[in-house]
C-alpha cells in the first residue's frame, strides 16, 4: 500500500475524516482543536459534541464536518503525561 505525506492546513482538506486530538469534555480548545472548531462552525461544532461528551481517555467519538471540507471530524481522547523534575540536591 503507497504511504503519502501531506503537508497541508488540516481544515481545508477535502477528505472524508479528520481527527481531532479532543479532551474529554469535548470542549473547544487551543491550537489545531481551536482551528477545526473555527472552520467548521464553532457553535454547531460544540453543540454536536455536547451531546456525545463527556467521554473517557482512549475513546473517540464522531460529528459531523459543518463547514469544514471534511465530511466528519473524530474526536479521540488522548491521555495527558504530566512531566515532573525535580534536582537532586
């Protein structure tokens, strides 16, 4: 099977999918999350997802791409390492 890297703005690509790093609550965040969320509508966006939240780490969830080129966004919920440091004194 060919393997293809895209390097394209994820929002404006025309495919069937796109997957969203979400938390669980499914609220719109920052970064990538913000941007899906703004292309697609953010208020239809976060109403959709308000009806399939909140959802555990490990789960995923799908709705419906809005205004986006993408047909659905998948909403997976990653889990979240926290790094701790300390110095040896």
């Amino acid at each position: 099977m060919p393997f293809t890297i895209v390097r394209q703005d994820i929002t404006k690509m025309k495919v069937d999918a796109i997957v969203n790093a979400a938390n669980t609550e499914l609220l719109m965040g920052g970064g990538v999350c913000g941007a899906i969320f703004n292309a697609a509508g953010a208020k239809e966006l976060q109403e959709a997802c308000d009806k399939k939240s909140p959802i555990k780490t490990g789960d995923a969830v799908i709705t419906p791409g809005f205004k986006l080129p993408a047909k659905f966004v998948i909403h997976a919920a990653g889990p979240v390492y926290i790094c701790i440091t300390g110095t040896v004194v």
